[in-house]
C-alpha cells in the first residue's frame, strides 16, 4: 500500500518561508516520501524560474512538487554535503552516496548525481532500499523453467551468465540475486563494480575508480590474484574487458557480468564483435538472461474481462506473426488509492534464458547471426521475452499493452 502519511510533511515543509524553512527536514522528507511511495528515483530539475521535482515510480516519471528558485542552491548544497562531494564546484558534474534512516528504520542508500546545466545544477537521486536485495528468482519474474536453467549455470565452477538488456531493466538486480545464491563460507567471491549498489555482507566488492587507474580490465586482473572462486564484473564495456573476462571464465572461474545488447541472442554476435574468438565465445558462455521489466497491474483493482472481437483482433496484429495470443479472458485495472489510480503497482520481470548448448555452440563457431541464434533457441526450448511477457499478461500479472511498451516489438 502506498503510504501517503509522508506526503503532507513535505508538502508542509515547503509551504514553510524564511527562517521557518528547514532544508535539511526539506531533502529529508523528499527522500521519504520517495522512499514511501516505492520510487526508484528522484529528479530535481532546474527550470528558469522554480525547481522541479519528479519520481520514478515503477518506471515512469510523475510530478511530485515545486519548489522555489530562491532555495534551488541551499538544497543542492545540502544534498552535497550528505554525499561528501565539493559545495563550493559548480561547473563539473560529481557523483556520491549518503545512507539514510527512513520511517520504520528502514536503511535507505542514496547515490547522487549532479550534473551542470543551464538553470543551474540538476540533480538525480536512485534510491537503493535494502528490501531490494532480498529478492530472489521467483520474485523476479522467472518461470519455474528458466529459474532451472540459471540454478543449473550457477553451480558450474567455471564459465560466464551474462544479464543483457538496456539501462533500468534490473539486470544488475539479477546479478545480486545470483551472488545471494552463491553467497557461502566455502566460495569466495569479489565483484568489481561502477559504482556499488548494495553491500553484501561475505563478498569482496571494489569500487572502480577511473581517475585511480582502476577500471574494469586492471581490477579484473588484480581479482585474479585474489584467489576468487565467483567473480561478478559490473559490465563489460569494452574489448579488453571483454578479452580478460572471457579467459577468466576459461581458466576455472565462474563469471557473472552484464552487456547492452537488445536479447540474449544478440549477446554472443556481440562478444565477437569486441574481437573474442568464436571458439572461446562457445567454451566459456554458459547462460544469457534477456530482460524487460514491466508494470504489474494492481492486485487490489484489477480484473478480468472479456475483450470484443475488434480489441482481440486489434491486439492479435500488434504482436509479431507466430507470438502465441491467450485466447481467454484478459486483465485490467481500474486504478485506486492502493496504486494512486494508475492501475499498476511494482514491476515485474520479463525473461528469456538462452542456454549455450551443442546447437548453439556450432552456431557461434559458424559465426552465425543473432536472429539465427535466437530460431536455434527456440527451437531448443527457450521461451522469448515477448513470449514469457504474454504468459504473465494471460495470468493477469501485467497486460498485453505493458509488455509491448516495454518490448518494443
């Protein structure tokens, strides 16, 4: 349930003139009313004659409040001196953390980033709540047969599960969900990450700090005299991160990172594209997770119904030729004050595992494309993001209409 009860504390606090006005109780009331409301993050944007305030809320951005131009830098200010980051630097963008107590002593991180712009510096803040570390594959969206698959990869010794998809799709969550997993006495594990997320009690985790000559390539060689067993880097970005990653995999360890790229599919075209050889690709690519994440419909307004013939028709020719349509009823939602008439609360995840098997293996070694790939996978069994999307949308967990906004089929 949302809890609005920190709503009119900020909303008083900005009401406030003068010596009456509290910046501190201002950013601290901003962030737990963010933190209330579930947002992922919080946007202060300077315009020429106030400052707006927008939330992240399940992955749209809503209007929260204006506040006053007069105030812009006193808020800025505070917000640096919570992240440890220079207050008297104004023309440079700058990046920090500060942790946070929230009501019902909720530990909240809060990493910070600041950037120049026109009317002033503008702010954006992602909150990192502490239950977002608690989750686990089911809570994720996988299905019982794709949670198989990556339980399976996990307990190799060696080889590389790679998490694909675009900035916000929680595949840096996935990743933190499998080290959970694997977090015991008798593994070691150290990430190497840009910037830290979550801290896990257990793991080894190093901070990349480029302007130190620490970046993803020298902290992966550095790790490897550290004597891991699991390894997770935060992305591989480049061909030589790419290069030291893959024969990391390749000498007994068991890697987890994650890559850009639209599908699983297109995850092993592109390693070849960064220069790795093909044979080394098939050796050490145990898994690629492909992953959305969707709106999911409000369990307290939301129904099933029965769509006319033309809404069925209409949603049948939206979706690729061959996507299997559900042919019952369909879900939607009304919208209440349990999800501030929106219709949706929280998200879900939309998956597809792409298993390096035999097949697969031939495929990379031919150099094969993505779209080949992926007519091999699912021929093997793989279930595509749109497809495991559809299966969620028939089991009233998200609509059709979500999931293509997402996909972008």
């Amino acid at each position: 349930m949302i809890k609005e009860d920190q709503k009119p504390l900020l909303l008083a606090e900005l009401e406030k003139t003068g010596d009456q006005l509290s910046i501190v109780a201002l950013v601290d009331r901003l962030v737990a009313y963010a933190h209330a409301i579930g947002a992922s993050d919080i946007h202060v944007d300077p315009t020429e004659h106030e400052v707006r305030v927008r939330l992240r809320v399940d992955g749209v951005l809503q209007r929260c409040c204006l506040f006053s131009k007069q105030i812009q830098n006193e808020v800025v200010s505070r917000i640096k001196v919570l992240s440890g980051l220079r207050t008297d630097e104004h023309n440079a963008p700058q990046d920090g953390r500060f942790r946070r107590v929230a009501p019902g002593d909720e530990t909240v991180d809060v990493r910070v980033s600041i950037a120049p712009t026109y009317y002033g510096e503008n702010v954006v803040m992602r909150l990192l709540a502490d239950r977002a570390a608690q989750l686990n594959l089911d809570a994720l969206g996988f299905s019982a047969s794709d949670k198989q698959k990556i339980e399976r990869a996990i307990k190799m010794t060696s080889g590389m599960i790679l998490s694909t998809g675009p900035t916000g799709s929680g595949k840096t969550t996935t990743l933190y969900t499998l080290i959970k997993m694997l977090n015991s006495d008798d593994i070691s594990i150290i990430t190497i990450e840009d910037p830290i997320e979550y801290a896990i009690s257990g793991i080894e985790q190093i901070q990349v700090n480029a302007q130190g000559g620490l970046t993803f390539a020298n902290g992966l060689r550095s790790i490897l005299r550290q004597d891991p067993n699991v390894i997770m880097v935060g992305e591989i970005r480049d061909k030589e991160t790419a290069g030291i990653a893959v024969n990391t995999a390749l000498t007994g360890h068991l890697l987890l990172s994650t890559l850009h790229t639209n599908d699983a599919a297109t995850t092993l075209p592109r390693l070849l594209d960064m220069k790795i050889e093909p044979y080394l690709v098939a050796s050490t690519v145990a898994v690629a997770i492909g992953q959305r994440l969707v709106r999911r419909l409000c369990a307290a307004c939301k129904g099933a119904y029965d769509p006319s013939e033309a809404e069925r028709k209409a949603l049948k020719e939206s979706l690729p030729k061959g996507t299997p349509y559900p042919e019952g009823k369909l879900y939607a939602a009304k919208g209440c004050d349990e999800c501030a008439e929106t219709g949706y609360r929280g998200r879900i995840g939309v998956n597809e595992v792409l298993v390096v098997d035999n097949d697969i293996r031939d495929a990379i070694l031919a150099k094969a494309s993505a779209t080949d790939i992926r007519t091999i996978a699912i021929r093997n069994g793989m279930t595509t993001m749109l497809g495991d999307g559809i299966q969620k949308a028939a089991t009233g967990e998200t609509t059709i209409a979500e999931v293509l906004r997402v996909i972008h089929e």
